[in-house]
C-alpha cells in the first residue's frame, strides 16, 4: 500500500462530488426579533472525511507536525495566506509542504468561512494530492 494513498483517494471521489453549498438565511429579517444568521458552508460528507483523514494523517504521521504548517510553508517560501498557496507551484514541492499546505487550507476554514471550498473548487486541493500520489510513486 502506497503511504499516501489514505489521502490520493479523495482526487477521484472529489472530482464526482457537490463539495459544498453556502447556506444563507432567507427566513430571518435581520430585526432584533428575528436576527439573520451568517452565511456558512455546509461541506459534503467527502469533504468531512477528506479533513479528518488528513488530520489523522499528520497527528499518526513523523513528516509533519500539524502546528507547524505555518513555519512549514514559510521555510519554502509560501505564505500563509489564499494567494501565496494558490500560487505555490506543487511540483517541486516534498511531502511535508504538501501536507503543509493541506492542513493550511483546513486551518484558514476557522478564519474565513468559505476558505476551504474555494482552495477546493480552484484546483488547488487536486493538484496538491497530485503531488502527494507523484512522490508515493517515485
């Protein structure tokens, strides 16, 4: 078995997959009786086990520790932020940044509703998995 296949799989099933959908309150008038609700993402149960299992990944894993991403992605001249990460050119990248870059994507979801739909809507979180399945393959 090939040592990231438990996250490779999720290129497949998230190519096939309605990752979210932004639930926004449409009930509410936004009156002290009845307050609106922000807008946030409801993510699919693939998304959930994709964050889950990369999670487990890096806590089970001896490549990564999960609080360092930031110093990770810093070290190889990423910064921790949409742009610098969708910029990050992955083929160069070893499996610690990759992993760097997944963990930061599922970290930024706390900051800003929204982040990790986007990350996976424009590719990014594919072509880091990508990665990850090329260097299992070396």
């Amino acid at each position: 078995m090939k040592k990231y296949s438990v996250l490779t799989k999720y290129i497949n099933l998230l190519k096939n997959d309605i990752v979210g959908e932004w639930s926004c309150d449409k009930e509410n008038d936004g009156s002290s009786e009845r307050p609106m609700h922000l807008p946030f993402v409801i993510y699919s149960i693939t998304v959930k086990k994709l964050a889950d299992d990369i999670y487990k990944f890096a806590k089970e894993s001896d490549e990564i520790v999960p609080s360092k991403y930031a110093d990770i992605l810093n070290a190889n001249g990423i910064e921790w932020g949409y742009d610098s990460m969708m910029k990050a050119d992955a083929s160069g990248l070893d499996a610690q940044c990759i992993l760097a870059l997944l963990i930061a994507s599922l970290r930024a979801e706390r900051f800003c509703d929204g982040a990790l739909l986007e990350f996976i809507e424009s590719g990014a979180v594919a072509r880091w998995l990508k990665r990850l399945q090329e260097l299992d393959e070396a």
